[in-house]
C-alpha cells in the first residue's frame, strides 16, 4: 500500500491526537501511515523508513516533554526521534503540531533533529478543532486520493449505454403499441354502448361530462357489490391505471349483449366520462373497441 501522510507521535501524551487526525484525514480520501505502534515492535530500518520515504506529508504531534526522550545517548532507543531526523534528512515536509503545554523548543536539540524550530504548522486549538483542521490541511503537499480516471470513463460509457438501451426499449415499446402489464390483444370486435342517463348532469346531480376522453387498455374488471356495476381498470398508453364504474342498470338487453365482446382483457377501449362526486369518481357514459 502507498502512503501520502506519515503521523508520528508519543504514545503518552499524542495518541489521542494523532489517532483522530488519522481518521479525519483517512475520512477526506488522504493515504495516512498510523499503526499504533505496531511498526515500532519490529525492523525500523526496513518497513518504517520505508513509508517514510513513500510519503510526501510528515506530521509531527509535538506535547509536554515530547523531546525529553531525544536526549538519551542511545540515539536508536527513540523510535520518534529517528523518525523525525529521517524525514528532515529526506526533506519531507515537516509539520509540527503543538499541543496544549508544549510552549517552545528546547535549547542544544541533537543536530540531526534541530532543524524542527525552524518548520511552521498551524496553531493547535481543541476548543476550534474543525477550523484548526481546515488550516492543516492547507500545509499539506498531499492530495487527496482520487477515482482513477479509467474507472471514471467506464462509468459513463455504461451510463451512455444504459441510456441508449432504454431509449431503444422505450421507442420498441411504443412502436409495437406494446404495454407491460397488458394482457395480448384479443380478437378486434367492432362494438359500442352508450348508456342511458335517468338524471341530468349539474350541481343537482353532482356529476359532470368530462372534457377529456379516455382511452387505453383493459387491465381487469370485476362486478362492485352492486350487481349492476362493474369496476373497470383501464392502462393507458404511458402505463398509468384509472378506475372507471360501469353502470349498467338502465342498459337494454341489446346493449348488454356487447359487454362480452367489450369487457375482456387487453382490449383497447375509448372511453367518454362524467366525474361525480367530490372524489371525482369516473362513470363510463359511453365505452367503444378500438383497434390496438
């Protein structure tokens, strides 16, 4: 794996900081090292300096008596000042994060360290810890990780060939007069019922002729609780369903003849209406086949 940002800490004293800046960053798409010490356990000079030298980015998390450890003659016992004096070494771009008790450099640093003073990084504020992280991520050389743009252009290309699909699918649909949802075209029948108004239309009434004229296909029907009245599901050619009721009480012997050849399934009807009733029920004044 490759790494934009190296984060180096003392366990006592940076961790917690370290460990949500690790977050934050890892959350904006940033290639953060930070293993909790794991890489400390082992071969420093193999997988440590490693990542370093992967990195462009090296943060250092800097709290009271952070440099007192720097001072031991056993220059390699301290994980975090090799650390540093291989990314000042490297010229990485060093960023120091001072945190709260950590006043100033001390006096006579080692040399290979005490080029640390002269390195700038934002002020440290946990109280405005989103502003302070927005001014860190300015002193960043990184970039953020970004979608490669083979995978970008793949994307598109399906999204092209998506939209080129249904657009053929949608054309085949229309041309063919052809509905999900609508059952096969029976055998056409010419046929026609009008039926007989016992009330005139109007205020009285409640019910007034529709201006519209419906027209579509019969998905189902089925008689209401009153044996004279069929509810009628009819599919119009964008696919949206209406509700239609079917009086046919009044109708003549003649008339109701017609019901079987116009009543069935898949047949293409044109509808003439009355709405009635505040919820606008729709009432079939008049139901003729037309050729699908």
């Amino acid at each position: 794996m490759k790494y934009d940002i190296f984060i180096s800490y003392r366990r006592n004293g940076g961790y917690e900081t370290a460990k949500h800046l690790y977050d934050l960053l890892t959350r904006d798409k940033y290639r953060v090292s930070f293993d909790i010490d794991t890489l400390r356990n082992g071969n420093f000079d193999v997988e440590l300096l490693k990542r370093i030298d992967m990195c462009s980015d090296f943060i250092i998390i800097l709290n009271k008596g952070v440099f007192d450890r720097c001072f031991d003659t056993d220059k390699k016992a301290d994980w975090l000042r090799n650390e540093l004096a291989y990314a000042l070494e490297k010229n990485k771009n060093v960023i120091p994060i001072m945190l709260e008790g950590f006043t100033e450099f001390p006096d006579n640093l080692p040399k290979d360290i005490c080029e640390i003073c002269t390195k700038n990084g934002p002020k440290y504020d946990k109280y405005f810890f989103d502003e302070f992280y927005q001014r860190l991520k300015r002193f960043l050389v990184s970039k953020t990780l970004k979608k490669s743009p083979i995978l970008i252009v793949a994307f598109f290309i399906l999204v092209l060939l998506t939209s080129f699909f249904l657009y053929i699918e949608n054309n085949y649909r229309h041309k063919n007069n052809y509905l999900y949802g609508v059952p096969p075209a029976p055998t056409f029948q010419e046929a026609e019922i009008e039926v007989p108004l016992d009330f005139n239309l109007g205020i009285e009434s409640g019910c007034y002729e529709s201006k519209e004229i419906g027209e579509g296909f019969i998905i189902s029907y089925q008689e209401t609780h009153e044996d004279s009245t069929y509810e009628v599901i009819v599919q119009d050619n964008d696919g949206y369903k209406e509700k239609y009721f079917f009086d046919i009480y009044n109708l003549s012997n003649a008339s109701r003849s017609w019901l079987s050849y116009i009543l069935v399934d898949g047949n293409k009807v044109q509808i003439n209406y009355m709405n009635c009733g505040n919820a606008g029920y729709r009432f079939i004044m008049k139901i003729k086949n037309i050729k699908r």
